[in-house]
C-alpha cells in the first residue's frame, strides 16, 4: 500500500499516521491544540530589606502553590520515529562533542554527561497572565538526575521568581550546583522538568571557579568590556574597514566596497546599543566598589576577594533576570561580605536570585527563602535562616514522631501476624489483609512514613607523623612588598617557631597571600628577606585555587597514583583506604575531578597533602567551598598536627578553633597579637568584635577560646606505621599551648 501526503509538515505527520492506523498521538504546540485558561497573576511579596524574615505561621515546610499559567508548551522534544535531517544531526554532534566541557557538580551537557547517559529531562514553558514586565519564573518539578551509578537528585522540586532571595543549602556533594547547572540548562534531567516563565528568559550562572575564565593581563576596563564580546568584534572590523578604505587610493570599487561594509557594521552596531557600552561598564565599575585609578590595572593585581566582584560585575552587565550565585563569599573579607549584602538586599529587586552558600550569616541576612537539599531530596522554607531553622526543627520532629508511631504499628501488626498463623485456615484470610496493611505501611508502600535524614557520614583524617624540625622555622627581615607604584606591606621583622599556629588576617587586597608566596620563595620581595630557614623544613603547600593545580581531566584515583609514584611505600590498596577516609569509595574513585564539587575538590587536595609526610602547613583559604562538617575535621586534624602551622582565612569561627597568634596586616604594616583569634577581638573589641558579634544566629556558633595544645617533644616522635583514622590514639592531648616567642615582632 502507498503512502500519500500533502499540506504542511504537521498535516503530512498527521495523514501518515492515519494512513498507518497510529491514532491518540498529540502534538505539542499545534495552532489547533486548546489552551488553558488564564489565570489572574498575584505578584510574590516584596522581599524584607532587613534580615529579619518573618516565618509562616500555618506549616513548617513551604509549600509553593503550583503556577497558574495561560498556555504550556513542551520545548525540544523529538516525536518518536522522526528522522532529523542531516544538518540538524550535525549540530547534535557539535553539541555532544561540546558536552565534555562540564565543571563541578556533575560533567555533561545538554545531551550527554561524560558517563555516556542520555539525557531525558523536559523543559517547559508557563506564561503568567498579568505578569508585570521583566517577571521571571523558574521551577524545577520532580528533577532526578544520576551520574554513573549515583542518584545525585532523587526527586528535587522547587523554584524561584523575581523578588525572591532563595538559599540553596547541603552538605557537600549534595547536588546544590548541579541543580543551579540544570537551571542555567547547562544539564538536562533524567526525569523531571524545568519549568520556565518565557523560552528567552535570561539566566546568567556565577561560577565557582569563575576565576578560570579571567584574563589576568587584561586591564579591569578590557576585562569588563569583554563581557559584549560581539560589539567588541563589530567595533575592530569597522576599524579595519576604515583602514581599508583609507588605502583604497583612487580605487573606487574598493572604496565602495569598505564603505557598504561599513554601513552595515554601523547598523549591526546601533542595535547592540554599543554607544552606551563604554556608560553602562563605568556604571558597573563603580557600583562594584571600583575607582577610576583602577580601570587601567591588570587583573592578575587584584585579590581573590576583589575578583569575585569582577565577576560579579561582568555577570550584571549581561541584565540577567535570574541571577545563580555559587559560593560568591568565597575569598570575601567581612567588609566585603558586607557590600555584598547591601548589594544584593538594595539592587537585585528586579530580579530572581539563587545563592549556594555555606555562610550561614550571609545566608540569614540576605535570603528570604531556604531551600535545603539533603540525601537527593529537596525542602522549602519561607524566611531567612534561622526560621529555616526553626522551621526544619519542628517538620523533623513531626515527622521523627508520625515514623515512631508507624513503626509501633507495624510491630504490632507482625505480632498479630505471628499469633495468628498458628490458627491455619481458619485465620488465612485475616493474615492476608493484615499483610497488605502491613506492606503499604513498610518501605515502598502508599502510607510508609520515612525516618527523618540524619546524615551520620563523617569522613575523618591525621596529618601523618612530622618529621624532625628545627626549631626556628620562618624568618621574615625587613621585607617590604608591592607591585606597580603600589607598596602592599613593609618593615615586616618575624620569626615563627616550630609548633606555631599562625593565622594570616586583612583585608582583601592587604597581602596576604602575596605573603605566603613570599614565604614559598615563589616571588622576591622588593627588599628585605623572606624565606623557610630550617634547613629539614618539609612543607605542604594547599593553594587558594585548587581548580588551577589539580588535574581535572584526570579521575580522583589517577591523581593520588600520580602523586605517590615518586614516593615509596604506597601501594593500590592504601590509595583507596586514604580516599575512603575522605568519603571517595567504590565508583566515586573514578570520577573526573571536573565533574566534582568545589568541596570534593578541596578533599581531594587534602588528601594529596597526606601522602608525604611534612612539618610545615602553609595554607591558603583552606575552609573555601568546604561544608560545616568538613570544616570541623579539618580544624580536628589541625589539633593533633605537630607541626608548624601558616594560614590565610577569612573564616573567623575556622581561625578561633586553630590558631594560637593573630598576624593582622594593617595599613601596610604587620601587627603581631600574641593569641587566638577571641583575643584579637578583645583587643579590637570596636572594629571586629561588635561586628562579629552582631552576625551571631541564636542557638549557633559563637566565637570561643581555642583549644589548648601542647606540641609533643621531638626527642618522643617515633616512627609509626600509616594511619589517617580518627578513631586511633594519638600523642597529641592537648594538654596546654606553646606560644613561640616573637623576635622584634611587636612594637
């Protein structure tokens, strides 16, 4: 029988299928398909300026009202059975070979990840009638997405609209920015849906490691003009234009060919808008707390924190309508983290925004929505952070006390089970309805009540055994320090001994780092010496940006080989005994470490760090992209190290717990404050303590004393065989703390 058919493309889909007997078979989008009625749009509540959010009073959980829309149409979805052409498959192709490209959380692209899976998320499309102009809706609706054999998102649902502040919030690992990469559909979804308010909506995504994609020998000014890459493009080819028609001569074809070009280049020019490029930039630079000195410097002169509004800045000037933050505070000094709450509180009105953060104080001023993810699962809550808090609180104990109550019923219901069966037929059929009671109350039944999460993971780890170490350690003469016309630091005298816990603090910008490196011999100072003077100094160096030393085209069991193959005495089996102290087991050992979160990231640089054993610690923003608990066992290893520890952070809770001296650069100078971080602040008690202070979150961590250590005497460290666990004796009891002395350091 032949086949026959005319009209449009949908007609002829239409009388093939009929021809073929196929019938129920919809088409999305079709003129004909009815829409659903629109619905009256109520605006979200202007978001509180202060930090104080006040919570919902009727549930503990928030629970979003489903979007009533005007029209819904179901975006990139291929019928089954429909041959591409072969351009469109060519473009498939490029976009897969794209694919492997990902960063963070999860590789991939929109097509396939770098397991090879395919992708079969949808997107769709809900129209809000009498939404004001610019509104903006974002919605991820049952999302579950897997990479190799893990279930990262189980089912996460949720959204964000303009005037929303939402906290994305979890333990490392947890799927926090592979959900952001979903939104800014850099991934797609297994299952689920991502829902938006219009098919052009402008999403820009804040990177954690946007650093990477900076020029550092740009100026400030070329690095933000940067971000309209086509008008820049549009203006150099009109310069040459111009050129070429300057040497046309008395060509008179080729002038005309110039200037044809060169009109439609001006008319491409005029509607990028490229006459308020130059207005729009000098705008941005000055919201962002840039002077016009600073314009002409090279990026590679600004710190970690004043890079971080570079790229926030570039971000904005792309006028996004939902704006994705990943760790933005990272790097940040508290004056900094400060703006950036102004900023966000003051500016973003207009917009959706989405934060991945573990500060929870900047969490607690700046959002007011919290959504937490934990064990793939997703949990809404209306307010800022300390009502998620309290808010969390009270759904786990409802939901601890409906588990309590099942579980005594279906102990109950086996009882009855076992009393009757002894009865035989007579009893059959009630042991069989009080089996179906039973099932759909156990595991995968219509009224099973899951315990509450409790996440009781903990990975754990020593610092191995120190080798033997002089007893003066670091020495710093008259060291004076800057780049260009500008000097950072000078007059710097210090000597730091074995066992020091020295904490670097300052502003960004003041030096910090450049000290460390100053101290690693990677630059020379412009006067004086810097420099590790023990002669038997083994040291470990753990960088602020791990993106740019680890090998992310390489698995996490690949970079550990790698590491240990100059080294004796590691084999196979103690690589992954090491990465399982470090939560990295079974197939996750072979994970890229692209694909991996900026906390894994940071356990996996730790973890490198212990193959060689070492008596120097220099440590350069350790806590960054790491979760509550990561932090805690990293402050605990730090406790039992026995060695001479250097570190930058501005984590003011991580230096209170692991630091016995304060070195605080200020106003170029170096101030030396024999003590922990608690006791700066009593010496500092109008600058840093009452603004530490006035952050605190009721019933969370407060600043404390720092635990005292006593270094165990050289001549008492004896061989010992390898072991990073927790759960062993160590020879460190913190029974008292060694403060070196200080040479010509205090004045």
């Amino acid at each position: 029988m032949g086949l026959q058919a005319k009209g449009t493309m949908i007609q002829q889909v239409a009388e093939l299928m009929a021809q073929l007997g196929i019938e129920d078979v919809a088409v999305a989008a079709t003129p004909s398909a009815p829409t659903v009625p629109a619905a009256e749009f109520v605006p979200a509540a202007p978001p509180s300026p202060t930090p104080e959010v006040a919570k919902e009073p009727e549930a503990a959980v928030a629970k979003q009202p489903e979007p009533k829309t005007e029209a819904m149409e179901l975006v990139e979805e291929q019928p089954r059975g429909v041959k591409i052409s072969a351009k469109k498959m060519g473009k498939r192709k490029k976009e897969k070979a794209s694919a492997s490209d990902g960063d963070d959380d999860g590789g991939g692209g929109a097509v396939t990840d770098q397991s090879g899976r395919r992708q079969m998320g949808t997107k769709r499309i809900e129209i809000f009638a009498d939404a004001p102009p610019g509104f903006a809706y974002v919605k991820l609706q049952d999302g579950k997405l897997r990479f190799r054999q893990q279930e990262v998102l189980k089912g996460v649902t949720w959204d964000a609209q303009t005037g929303q502040r939402v906290g994305l919030v979890g333990n490392n690992g947890a799927g926090k920015t592979t959900q952001l990469r979903v939104m800014a559909e850099e991934l797609e979804l297994d299952e689920g849906e991502l829902i938006k308010s219009s098919s052009d909506i402008k999403i820009s995504f804040l990177r954690q490691e946007f650093r990477e994609e900076l020029r550092e020998s740009r100026t400030l000014k070329e690095e933000f003009l940067a971000t309209f890459n086509k008008v820049m493009e549009l203006e150099q080819e009109y310069s040459k234009c111009e050129e070429a028609l300057t040497n046309a001569g008395e060509d008179a074809d080729a002038m005309q060919e110039a200037l044809n070009r060169m009109a439609e280049l001006q008319t491409e020019l005029d509607a990028a808008d490229s006459g308020a490029v130059e207005r729009k930039v000098d705008k941005v630079l000055g919201a962002m707390g840039f002077t016009p000195e600073d314009a002409s410097l090279p990026v590679s002169a600004f710190s970690g924190g004043w890079k971080m509004r570079i790229g926030l800045g570039k971000i904005l000037l792309q006028e996004p309508q939902v704006l994705l933050l990943d760790e933005p505070t990272n790097h940040m000094d508290l004056e900094s983290v400060e703006w950036l709450e102004r900023y966000l509180i003051e500016q973003t009105s207009a917009l959706a925004l989405v934060i991945v953060s573990h500060d929870r104080e900047f969490l607690d001023r700046v959002c007011t929505k919290i959504v937490e993810t934990e064990f793939g699962l997703s949990y809404s809550y209306n307010g800022n952070y300390r009502t998620f808090l309290e808010q969390k609180g009270e759904r786990v104990a409802l939901q601890m006390k409906a588990w309590e109550a099942q579980q005594k019923e279906i102990k109950a219901l086996k009882s009855e089970i076992n009393k009757l069966r002894p009865l035989g037929e007579s009893a059959a059929g009630a042991i069989r309805n009080k089996e179906k009671d039973l099932a759909m109350m156990q595991e995968g039944g219509k009224e099973h009540v899951a315990k509450p999460y409790i996440d009781k993971k903990k990975f754990q780890f020593r610092f191995p055994p120190c080798p033997r170490c002089s007893p003066e350690v670091i020495a710093l003469e008259d060291v004076a320090h800057g780049y260009g016309s500008s000097t950072l630091f000078s007059d710097i005298d210090l000597c730091i001994e074995r066992g020091d816990r020295i904490a670097i603090l300052g502003p960004n910008g003041a030096g910090k780092s450049t000290l460390l490196r100053l101290i690693m011999g990677r630059e020379e100072p412009r006067q004086g010496t810097a420099e590790i003077i023990a002669d038997n100094a083994v040291t470990q160096f753990f960088e602020q940006d791990q993106a740019n030393v680890l090998p992310l085209d390489k698995s996490v069991i690949e970079t550990l080989e790698d590491a240990a193959s100059n080294m004796d005495g590691w084999v196979y089996e103690q690589l992954r005994a090491l990465l399982g102290k470090f939560m990295f087991k079974d197939d996750k050992v072979n994970d890229k470490l692209s694909t991996l979160s900026g906390g894994e990231k940071a356990r996996v640089a730790l973890c490198r760090m212990l193959l060689l054993p070492s008596n120097l610690l220099l440590l350069d923003e350790p806590t960054n992209h790491l979760d509550i608990t990561a932090k805690e066992v990293l402050e605990e290893a730090i406790h039992n190290y026995e060695g001479t520890v250097v570190m930058v952070s501005h984590d003011r809770y991580f230096v209170s717990q692991t630091a016995n001296t304060i070195l605080a650069l200020e106003d170029g100078k170096l101030q030396v404050y024999d003590g922990d971080y608690k006791t700066y602040m009593e010496q500092n008690s109008d600058s840093v303590a009452s603004k530490v202070e006035a952050r605190y979150i009721p019933g969370l961590q407060t600043i404390k004393k720092a635990p005292k250590i006593e270094i165990q005497p050289q001549e008492q460290v004896t061989k010992k065989k390898k072991n990073f666990g927790g759960r062993g004796t160590s020879g460190n009891k913190m029974k008292g703390v060694k403060n070196a002395k200080r040479q010509g350091a205090m004045s």
